[in-house]
C-alpha cells in the first residue's frame, strides 16, 4: 500500500511539472494567434519577393514554400532557375505527406505537424532543462523561448520545431543511456536540416560525459550519419547528384566563410550608416546583410556561450549553442539569424540560469521586452516585411 501511495504521489508530481510547459504552450499559441488576427495576418497577399507558394499562401510562406513545393512533386528541378529545392532538407514535407495521406488536407496535416512539433519541442527541451539545472530555470527557460521574437516560426511551415524537438528528444534519450533511441533522433535530426550533422557531436559528447569508457552501443550514434545518407541517395534518384543540396547555395547569396567574417560586416554597415533600409516596426529587411534584430541575437547567443563556459553547464549543452550559432553564419550571410539561433535552445536555460534571489526580477524585465519585440515582429510578418 505504501509503494502504490509514494508511486500515486510520484505521477501527481510529476504531472503538476508537466503542466507548466502545456499551459505555457496553450497560452503562447493563443496569445499569438490572436495578435496576428488583430493585425490582419495577410503576410503572403502583400509580399513581392520570395518563392510563392502554391496554395494556402498564409501558412506557406517564404521557406516553407519550398518545403510545400517537396512535399507536392519532391526535388524535381525548377528549370531556369538558380534557386532548387535540393537546398531544402526532406523530413518535414516527408512527415506532413505522410499525415496527408491520412487526413487528406494538405493545410491540415501542414498545421497538426508543426503543432506537435512545436508542443514535443516544447515539452522536451523543459523536461532536458529540468533534468540539467532544476524544475525553476526549465521553467524560466520556456518563458524565454516563446517570448523570443521569432518564436513564432516554430509554428510555421519551417523546421525549426521540429528540428528542435528530435534534438532535444536526443539528448534526453542519451541522459536516460538509450543511445539506440538518441541515433535514431539524431538521423532523424539530420534529415530535417543539414546542421543536423552536428548533432552527432553533441551526443558523442553526452556520451562520453556519462561513460568512463567507450563501448558497444556508441555504434548507434552512427545512425546520426545515416540519416545524411538517406537524404544524399534521395537526392541522387531527383536530381541526378547525391550532392545537390551542397550546391545553388549562391542563388541566396550563401557561400563558406569563417564565421565571424559576415556579422562583423554587416555590424560595421549599420555603425557606419550603409546598412540595408529597414521596414516596419522591428526593422525588417530582406537584405542578405540580415536585420539589427539579426546581429543582436547573434551575439547575444555567443555571449551566452561565454557565459555557460563560466557557470557549470554540461559541455553536450556548451557545444550545441555554439554549433547552432556558428554554423549559420558560416554560411557567409546573417539574414535570418534571429531564427536560426533558436536551434541553439540551451541558451535560453544559460539566460534563465541567474541567482535565485534575483531571478524573477531579471528574467521578468527580460520577458517584458521579448514580447515586445515580438508583437513587433509578428506585426511586420502580418504586413508582408521579410522577417527571417
């Protein structure tokens, strides 16, 4: 009687842990929707660049346009073109087919994968946080996600949710030594984005945080790069080269570089008054220079890095935040690099991990000015600006 009391006991607790991150998912949700409604939320009828999408144009915009256009007739060439699906990784259109298939509803099996992707983001990185640095800091931690200015893509037809999701699924899969589960994660990371790759990194990190030796079961780690694999004979068979998605970069204005190289550039353009011409109200632009939002988040998440290396934080958690944060800019450009960083999501629990005494204080001031900027930005994706 008195196990079953202690194990009734334990569930209880548990579920009451549990139903933070749900209620702080309902709210956002809500929260947002009801602000993109009150500004209009006609992004896609007042945008002039961009691919356009094929239907539904509200909700496939931008990027997620071309994971529509994957999801319709997969990576067959655009002819004409220097812009190619091939730079767009499968598993998202993949998943959403597959649910549409069921459903029957392109923008329905479109919007029931990215919220439960979102949620299963949600729910996993809390539950990582939670295990790393306690029930308050996971819970800070949420808060500042979601009022993160560019929170709202995790809901949008984009990767970020659900790349998020198998990343922190993998990591809580390696923290309870299931390292056959974290390979299938980390695969399945790798076929949603190509920084996925470096997933493979952090687990093999986790793994040797956790073990004195090395042994057998670190084998399933190689499924990390399985799943660039599937993606590489998935490419050959549409495109006719296993590495497509390494090429057209150009046609973005994307190419390797080191990567301090173009948020060093685009700072010195705005201290020096040549920077892009931004719109709207959070200063918007579509200019390859990227947004100020854009460099500021990118610093911000460096300086993050910085500040983990000098509380005690796991180094599987220093090195995602800093994979996630150079990896973009390698890319020789920092437009969108205020959404990028959210892949780099052990930040926001570095941010939240402040003294206690001073916590709700800061972190309160912290969340006002996030959602803030947030309304800003969610206003000028309502308006047609270039957000990320």
């Amino acid at each position: 009687m008195t196990h079953t009391s202690e194990a009734s006991r334990g569930l209880a607790s548990r579920a009451r842990s549990y139903a933070f991150p749900v209620i702080a998912f309902v709210v956002w949700r809500v929260v947002q929707l009801a602000i993109l409604l009150s500004f209009g939320g006609q992004s896609a009828l007042k945008q002039t660049t961009g691919f356009l999408p094929i239907s539904h144009p509200g909700f496939f915009l931008w990027d997620g346009a071309w994971y529509q256009r994957i999801m319709d007739v997969g990576y067959r060439p655009i002819a004409g073109s220097s812009q190619q699906p091939a730079s767009f990784f499968p598993l998202l259109p993949w998943t959403t087919r597959a649910v549409r298939f069921v459903i029957r509803s392109e923008l329905g099996a479109a919007i029931l994968v990215t919220t439960v992707a979102s949620f299963a983001a949600v729910v996993l990185v809390y539950e990582v946080l939670r295990r790393w640095k306690g029930e308050s800091v996971a819970r800070w931690a949420i808060v500042l996600l979601l009022a993160f200015p560019t929170s709202f893509f995790l809901w949008e037809f984009y990767t970020e949710a659900l790349f998020i999701a198998l990343t922190a699924g993998a990591l809580l899969a390696m923290m309870r030594r299931a390292v056959w589960l974290a390979g299938i994660l980390g695969g399945l990371a790798t076929m949603a984005r190509p920084t996925g790759i470096l997933v493979l990194l952090v687990l093999a990190v986790m793994y040797l945080e956790q073990r004195r030796g090395i042994n057998r079961d670190v084998l399933w780690l190689v499924l990390c790069a399985c799943g660039i694999g599937v993606v590489m004979l998935v490419m050959k068979q549409q495109t006719g080269s296993a590495l497509a998605f390494t090429r057209g970069s150009e046609a973005w204005g994307r190419h390797l570089t080191v990567p301090w190289t173009p948020v060093n550039t685009t700072l010195r353009a705005y201290l020096h008054g040549t920077g892009p011409r931004l719109g709207g109200w959070s200063g918007s632009t579509a200019s390859a220079l990227g947004s100020v939002r854009d460099v500021v988040a990118t610093y911000v998440f460096l300086f993050l890095f910085l500040v983990s290396l000098w509380r005690p934080w796991p180094w599987s958690a220093r090195i995602l935040i800093l994979t996630m944060t150079l990896a973009p800019m390698a890319t020789g450009i920092v437009q969108s690099m205020s959404r990028y960083v959210l892949a780099a999501w052990p930040a926001f629990g570095v941010a939240a991990d402040v003294p206690a005494t001073v916590r709700s204080r800061v972190l309160g001031v912290v969340t006002l000015i996030l959602i803030a900027l947030s309304v800003a930005v969610l206003h000028d994706w309502s308006h047609g600006y270039f957000i990320a």
